[in-house]
C-alpha cells in the first residue's frame, strides 16, 4: 500500500474517532502528501493551533498536528455539550482543555488506521497543543521534526455543517521514507506448509507413509524434587493495593470542567450504606468506615460470595 494509502486511512481513523465523541459528523478529507522541505510548511501560516504528536513502536518520529483556532474551539464546544450556531473565533483556557482532550483521541486512532494500512504496529500520542500561528507555528514544528526534510499530510475539516476548514500533520521526511517501505511478512506466515513423514517411504503414486510420533520418557535428575502443589508461601510477600470506595457518579464533561473548591459531588451510595473494599481494582468485601486513634479504618462486615468475586473480576 502507498504513502498516500497509509495517511488516508490516519486520517480516516482520527475523524470516525471524532464523529464519535462530538456526536457530529466529522470529514476530514485527505489532498495529498507532499514530501520536501521546509517551504511546504510555510503554507501553513494560517493555522493557530499546533499539537504535538508523537509515534513509536514500529516507526518512530515527532511531528505536529495543525488546525485553526475556530475548529478547535468548535470541537470542545460540542465536547462539552454545547451547540455553536457560528464557528468561534477564539479560543479560551477551558475551550483549549477539552479541545486537547478531542485531539489526544483522535491522534490516538490516527496511529492506529496508519498502522492498519502499513500493517504495523503504530502508537500515537499528542502533547499538550499551544495557541500560535505565523511563523511561530512553523519553529515550533521544526523544533520537533529536527530533519531538513519533512512530509506534510494536508487535509480539509468539516464537523457538522459548519464552514470546511484545513488540518495538515507534519512528520520528519525519515519516517515517511520508513512507511514506504513494504513491510515484510512474518516468517511463520511466510513459510512453506510442511508435511511430516519419510520421503523414503513414498510408495508408488506419489503417496507417504504418515505414522504417530512416539516420545520418550523423561525422568526428572536424581535429588531434584518438584514443588508441592499448593504452595503459596512464594506468593505471601508479594504486595497488593487494598482500597475502600466511598462511591461513584457519572456526570458529563460540561459538570466536571465547572468543578471548583466549594463543589459538591453526590455519589450513588446513601448514608450508612456499607462501603466496598477493594483489593488491586477488584471488589472482595464490604465494611463500615470507623475511626482509629484519628486516623479512618474499615470494621468488615461481609466477605462477598464466590460468585460475587467472580462477577467482580477475582
């Protein structure tokens, strides 16, 4: 599959995995890879907002992910819940969060429709994206290439039926060149389908002789002796994380970016409810929040059942 084959399908993934959380159709539309240097990032002036990206495992390389402050802004406004009527012309502090959230996932399945399409395994994941434009977008991005020559992804971006706008993803030229590389087969796949038996026995026809392989009987060396089953005393020392969960909520992005000192959260138990114990992530008992010398502790109450282990995970 070619270059342009494998950032298509990047791009195909980062905007189903948008559709997906903005509830909103998300088109990215793919124009082309252009391969050369610096001046094809000159054209990118326009944009204002750069998020750095980074890919590892089986190519590696930091590039930057560029789009304008308006589509950036739109996609944490639907992140949150909110329906603009225009496309924002700003964006804010808490805009900036929530849109960063967006494109850390879409980032994310980026790395994994490339991977897909090279057949590779190709990790994904974004920095923190800053608020520039100009030529401070462009030194941002060769501060993270390094490499005089650098391939540019340029897209279009629709969400919704707001105004197209433009994406492009900006990668060292050296990982491009590793892309267009065919990836070889493994050599288990590749191999050719043995058959077990004498060639000598082949009879006439061109038939063999196939018959049961026959193993010997190993003995384990004198003066060695095997573990006794059950024997857990290996196991003791080994540390386990006990927590006690007071209770839980759901609540929407919109609530949990309107949090601050003096907030509070309701949780789903009631009170005097038994609270649950909880050893590394896995529920085992349910007990009664006590105090101890000032310090809190839990009195068990109940240890849950098998099958109540079992539906908890342990």
């Amino acid at each position: 599959m070619g270059l342009n084959e494998v950032f298509a399908s990047a791009m195909q993934g980062a905007a189903a995995k948008g559709t997906e959380l903005l509830a909103k159709p998300v088109e990215i539309g793919f124009r082309g890879l252009n391969q050369g240097g610096w001046e094809l990032v000159s054209g990118l002036k326009e944009m204002s907002l750069g998020c750095p990206v980074s890919f590892s495992r089986d190519v590696e390389g930091s590039g930057m992910l560029m789009l304008t402050k308006g589509h950036a802004a739109l996609m944490a406004e639907l992140m949150i819940g909110n329906e603009p009527g225009d496309l924002p012309a700003d964006l804010s502090a808490m805009q900036l969060t929530a849109a960063a959230e967006v494109l850390s996932q879409m980032v994310a399945a980026m790395g994994e429709g490339m991977g897909r399409a090279s057949r590779r395994t190709i990790l994904a994941s974004a920095g923190e994206p800053g608020d520039m434009s100009g030529d401070a977008i462009v030194a941002a991005a060769k501060g993270l290439v390094r490499e005089d020559r650098v391939a540019v992804a340029d897209c279009t971006l629709r969400i919704g039926q707001h105004p197209v706008g433009r994406i492009a993803l900006v990668v060292p030229g050296s990982m491009a060149s590793a892309l267009a590389v065919e990836k070889a087969e493994s050599a288990v796949a590749s191999a050719p389908e043995m058959i077990l038996g004498s060639a000598q026995a082949a009879g006439a026809g061109g038939r063999t002789s196939v018959q049961p392989v026959q193993f010997g009987t190993f003995q384990a060396p004198s003066g060695v002796q095997a573990p006794p089953e059950g024997n857990l005393d290996l196991l003791m020392d080994v540390p386990l994380d006990i927590t006690v969960e007071l209770g839980r909520a759901t609540r929407r992005v919109r609530d949990v970016l309107g949090l601050s000192p003096g907030s509070i959260v309701e949780l789903s138990k009631l009170a005097g409810e038994p609270v649950d114990l909880l050893v590394n992530g896995r529920p085992i008992a349910k007990g009664e929040v006590v105090v101890i010398d000032e310090n809190f502790a839990v009195r068990i109450i109940e240890i849950l059942s098998r099958e109540d282990r079992i539906a908890g995970g342990l």
